[in-house]
C-alpha cells in the first residue's frame, strides 16, 4: 500500500471539511492510526485519486457512515480482560450496591459487548433492576449491533472463558439463546440499557454517574483530546464514583489525577475522592 495515498494536507483539509459537514471531530485522533486507516480505504475501495474519495465521503451520506466505521477502532469482546471485570465484581459493585440507584456510562462502547458484560454482572449482584448502563459510541453502525443483542455463536466460547475468569459461576449459556451461527442475548439485559450516539471530541456531558468506563478508546486521541475527555469524565462523575480505563490508558499523569485513588492490583480503576 502506498502511505502517501492521502496526503498529511490533505487529511487536515478533510477533516476540517468533515467537522462543517458532519459534526465529527476526528482532527485530534492519534494522527499515525488515523493516517492508515484513511489510506487503507483509500486503497480498498480503489479510488482513482484523492479528489474522487473526498467527494463520496462528503456527498455520500452512506458512504460517510461507512468511513466512520472504517476509521473508528472496534475491537472488543465479553469479560475483556478477567482480573479488571474480577476486579468489578469483588471490589467495585458492592460500594455502588449502597447506592438507592446505579448509573453506569460506557463511553465508545463499540458494539457493546462489555456493556453485556456488566450487564451480567450487575444482574448476578442482584443490581441490574436498580441500574441504567448508558452506551455511547461516535458511530451509530455499531450502537445498532448493540442495540439487536446479537453475536456470533462461534465466540461464546471465549467469553464463556473470560466469564468464569472474572469469577462468574453460572453457566454462560443461561444468558443467550443459539440459533444457527448466532447467539441473541436476553432481552432482560437490553432493557436496561439506554443507547445513544456521543462524540467524545465535542459532545458535552449528560447525566451524572456513579461509574463510568472508557476503555482503550483513549490510546487513539491526541493528548490535547485525551485531558479533553478525562475531564469530560470528571465532570460527569459523582464523588465516590469510579472510572475505568483500558490497560494502556493512565490517569496518573492529568492535572485530574490528584481528585483520584487508584486501585491496587495495577488495575486501571480510580476512585474519586474530592
């Protein structure tokens, strides 16, 4: 593949022309994974040059939802990580149990299946009824994946994995129903979700939350859209309430960090306590 399919000037015109357009910021995107990513579907969908791709990202409303699918990363699956979901479990959901009503927002929630995962952990609690899991995503391709329940069978294996890792105990299967290649989740679960597109690069705050979850969606932004959307976090946190972020994902060095208590177990969990 040829870098320089798309040009760095290019780019920055492109965004700017996206953001009037469309209302999507992706200008403090980690520029190198943006770059690719551009100039993998520059390739892919064979453009002869530049000015033929701008145009249908521009005045192609269906080929722009499919560039925002491309260029967004969606890589997830359930009990991601089993030690941070054990971590949840053991140490982060009996605090929120003392509260009269839990409010959990997962932010780039790609097609949601950790929002499944807390849901299932929230419900073995004996929490779930007194809960709402906001899932939030820049591309609404994958809220409406999230939004059906529906996965394919052949990963059920891996999650059940992941599940029993994080301590679960029952049998996985009890929370979907097979057909054919696909397992469709229990709509109990759904229920309790409100789903709803969010930009992280330029939509503000919407409720207030006793735990909040981002994770590995950071590690692509700039460190100017990083601070951005910690304090976007900040802002939408109760006192007490805890924030999650990916692995690779830190907390300790934003002008936020000292409102924080980090988890022990090197686990990206944070408690806020001023």
């Amino acid at each position: 593949m040829n870098d320089s399919a798309v040009e760095d000037k290019q780019i920055d015109v492109l965004l700017e022309e996206i953001m009037d357009k469309y209302g999507y910021n992706f200008a403090q995107y980690a520029r190198p994974s943006l770059k690719r990513r551009i100039n993998r579907l520059f390739v892919l969908n064979r453009f002869g040059d530049y000015a033929g791709f701008r145009n249908k990202i521009l005045f192609d409303a269906d080929y722009f939802r499919h560039f925002v699918e491309e260029i967004t990363v969606n890589v997830t699956e359930m009990f991601r990580d089993p030690h941070f979901y054990k971590c949840l479990r053991e140490d982060v959901l009996p605090k929120l149990a003392k509260a009269p009503f839990i409010r959990v927002w997962h932010a780039g929630c790609s097609t949601g299946e950790e929002v499944y995962s807390m849901a299932i952990l929230l419900q073995e609690a004996g929490l779930l009824q007194k809960s709402l899991l906001y899932a939030t995503d820049i591309n609404p391709g994958v809220l409406e994946k999230l939004r059906k329940g529906i996965f394919p069978l052949r990963y059920m294996k891996q999650f059940s994995e992941n599940y029993i890792q994080s301590g679960g105990t029952d049998d996985f299967s009890k929370y979907y129903a097979a057909r054919y290649d696909w397992a469709k989740f229990d709509e109990q679960l759904t229920k309790k979700m409100v789903i709803s597109p969010h930009n992280l690069a330029t939509d503000r705050s919407f409720n207030e939350f006793q735990l909040i979850l981002c994770r590995n969606v950071l590690i692509y932004f700039n460190k100017e859209l990083q601070h951005k959307a910690l304090q976007l976090f900040d802002d939408s946190l109760e006192i007490n309430g805890f924030l999650a972020l990916g692995s690779k994902e830190n907390l300790k060095y934003s002008p936020l960090a000292y409102k924080y208590r980090q988890f022990p177990h090197r686990q990206r969990i944070w408690q806020k306590t001023s």
